[in-house]
C-alpha cells in the first residue's frame, strides 16, 4: 500500500513546485493528531482559558478564609486632634498635657504605628453564589476545552484528507498531462505522414496547455494543503511540504443508522453549565439584598521611634452591615439576571434543536456521500474503457480527433470526481463522529 505513494512521491518531487529548495515530511495521520494535540496554538488558548477559569474560582476563597493585612506608617503633624491622640496611643501623656494652650497649639509630633489588621467573613450570602457561579464557569472552561480538543482532532483528519486528495489531484493531472503529450506527439507523426489536419495538432496542442495549467493549479492547492497542515501542527516553515503516508481510500468503517446526539457531549453539557452560571448570578443579585455579618480584629503597635514600640492595643469586634435601599439598583440587576436566565434557558433548548438538525443532515449527506462514490467509481471504469476503444478506433482512423480529446477529459474529469467523492464520503462518516462523541 505504501510503495505506491512513496513512488509517486518522487515523481512529486522530481517535478517540483517551483521552488529552489524544499524538505519533505512524511507523516502518517495518527502523527498528525498527535502533532496538533500537542502543539496547536488554538488549543494552547483554550486551555490556557481553563486555568484563568479555575484561578478566578480559586479567588473565591476569600469567601471563608481570613484577610490579614500589615502595615508600618511614620508621620508627623501639629494637629490640636491628631497630636493629643498620638501621645495617647504612645502611652506618653502627662498631667502637664492638659494645659489648654498646649493642647489648641500643640508643638509638632511624629511617632511610627505598625498595625496588623484581620478580616474574617461570616455571613456572605451574595458571595456564595457568586463563587458557585465561578466554579460552573470553571467547569465550563474545562467543557470547551475538551470539545476544542475534539474539534481539532476533526480538523487534522480532515487537514489530512484534503493533503491526500490534493496529492491524488496531482497525480491524476500528471498522468493527464503525460497522455496529452504522448497525444501530440502521435498526432504530430499522424500530421507529417499527411493522415491528419494541421487543426487536429492544434486542438491537441490546446489541450496540452489547458491540463498543463490544470497541473499547475493542482500543485498550489497540494502546497496550500500542506501548509494548513503545518499551521494545525504549528510548525512553521516555508520551505517544508508535507507528503501523506496513506493514501486517499473509502473508509470502510460503518456508521450504526440509529446514531443519537449524546446529552455527555462536551458542547452540549457546556451550553447547560452556562445555564447554570446565569442561574447562580440571578440567585448572586438577589442576596445582594440580605445582611451580611464579617468579623474584624486589629493589633497595633505606636512609638517614637520606627524599631522602639512603647505602647500596644488591639481591637476585635463583629459587624452587620445591610443595604436597605440603593434607589432600586439590586432590584434591577436582579430582573436583568432573571432575565438573563431565561434567555440562557432558551439559547440552550435553540443549541440542542440545531444540533439534532445538524446530525439529521450529516446522516443524509452521508447517504448522499456514498451513492455519489458508487456512482462515481462506475463513471470511472467506464471512462477508462471509453477512452481505451476512442484510442484504438482513432488510431485506425475511424475516429475523429475530438472525440478522443473528449474522451480524454472524461477520464480526467471522472478520476478527479471519485477522488472527491471519496473525500466527501470520509468526511460526513468523520463528522458524524464528531456530533455523535460522548
């Protein structure tokens, strides 16, 4: 199976695309696979998307663990308030410091505070959800991520197959093109031995150009073909052509015809995870109206001088805070978050309809698929035949030279349409795959 490729692999090569030098990589499909699983940029983001989700839930922890903060202040004023307090918590003040005057003008003072402050939450209710909330969206990342990694599977088969039917492409011109020549040169010999028209040679000479262009364009769909390749891999080279080690054959796999889409696929548990974020940010926005209740702690330590401390004190205390009224602020989030909701409800019920259509279609396109390939290979078999008796009859001159041409193109056109038809008969079983993965 392989020496045939590798054979006309070389011929690729020898003729070229016209390019001054090249390097060929050889690759099977489960290389290609694996080459995108590994380094394809699209995918590096998605999973770069999953750990920014899984940091944003892991900051809602400040939900139930403490908040510890230091500080260390120098300063100095001559404020009546501020001076008085500072010998105060200095544990400094006299009897002399009561003096009216001193105490209305008092002279500059500075010291250093070094203060430890703790924050404990107790009752956050609105914060609950929110970090709910954040952890279906962290596993929705996670969803979209594996469905990304799925999806590009896909694609490097499909990149793949695209690479093989451009190369068969190539193939089936070149062979197209060496028949046109032969053509012209026989017809050439048929033209100076006085049997034919010289507008026989120019018909022939017609059709050499026209394949020949034909081959040309075959070759740059091949490059582009490789090309996509390498960017699924992310490899970056212009002078790299990627050479298919399989060749382009029907997959023989079968497709049970019972096939359902699967409620565990990974988009379709994505579309209901983000329904239940909205969820939680509308149950978020209505505990935004209840009271909340942190506890708080401080110590600190005051001196004169920024290493010394000569006095201490702490402070610990609970606190309930509730917003009553903010001009209907909460009550408006909260209806939009609703509402949010309900639409999230409905895009998920939309996304399931369409899917199920979709796998509907894949399963008639297949069929579609696999008729066109069974009629295709016949064109195929019965072109080559065609031209084979065209050819012997215009060699005796029983036939005209259009004819053959005609023929010729045939052959050309049913050859490229199999290929095709194979390709598209191997994608819709590839797809259906894809819609139908668990």
């Amino acid at each position: 199976m392989k020496k045939p490729i590798l054979l006309f692999t070389t011929l690729l090569l020898h003729i070229g695309f016209q390019l001054k030098a090249q390097d060929t990589l050889t690759l099977t499909l489960t290389a290609v696979i694996k080459g995108v699983l590994q380094d394809n940029l699209q995918l590096k983001n998605a999973i770069a998307d999953d750990q920014i989700a899984k940091y944003d839930y892991r900051q809602s922890n400040n939900l139930f663990l403490p908040s510890v903060n230091v500080t260390h202040t120098g300063f100095m004023t001559n404020s009546p308030l501020m001076a008085f307090g500072t010998k105060l918590n200095q544990e400094l003040l006299k009897q002399s410091d009561f003096n009216t005057e001193l105490l209305n003008d008092p002279d500059d003072r500075g010291g250093f505070t070094s203060k430890i402050e703790l924050m404990q939450p107790l009752l956050n209710l609105d914060g609950i959800a929110s970090r709910k909330a954040a952890k279906f969206k962290m596993e929705l990342s996670k969803l979209q991520s594996a469905r990304a990694s799925e999806y590009l599977q896909m694609e490097a088969v499909k990149a793949y197959m695209e690479l093989q039917l451009a190369i068969k492409a190539v193939g089936i011109m070149e062979k197209a093109y060496q028949t046109a020549l032969l053509n012209e040169q026989n017809i050439t010999n048929y033209l100076n031995e006085g049997l034919i028209k010289k507008t026989d040679l120019l018909a022939v000479q017609l059709r050499v150009n026209e394949v020949s262009n034909q081959l040309s364009k075959s070759k740059n769909q091949y490059r582009n073909a490789s090309d996509y390749v390498l960017y699924l891999m992310n490899i970056s080279s212009s002078t790299t052509v990627v050479v298919p080690s399989e060749q382009l054959l029907p997959n023989t796999e079968s497709i049970p015809a019972n096939l359902e889409l699967p409620k565990s696929r990974k988009d379709l548990e994505a579309m209901h995870q983000a329904t239940q974020i909205y969820k939680s940010m509308s149950g978020s926005s209505r505990f935004n109206m209840l009271p909340r209740i942190n506890m708080f702690a401080s110590y600190e330590l005051n001196g004169l001088d920024a290493l010394a401390n000569e006095a201490d004190g702490y402070m610990i205390g609970a606190q309930l805070s509730w917003s009553l009224f903010d001009g209907f602020k909460n009550i408006a989030r909260n209806q939009k978050t609703r509402a949010e909701y309900h639409k999230s409800v409905t895009e998920e019920e939309k996304y399931m309809s369409q899917q199920t259509m979709e796998l509907q279609k894949a399963f008639r396109q297949l069929k579609d698929a696999e008729n066109n390939l069974f009629h295709s290979k016949l064109a195929v078999e019965k072109a080559a035949e065609s031209y084979r008796i065209y050819k012997n009859r215009y060699d005796q001159g029983m036939e005209k030279t259009v004819d053959l041409l005609s023929n010729e193109t045939m052959v050309q056109t049913t050859e490229l349409s199999y290929a095709e038809a194979i390709f598209t008969y191997n994608y819709m079983k590839t797809y259906i795959q894809f819609l139908t993965t668990k």
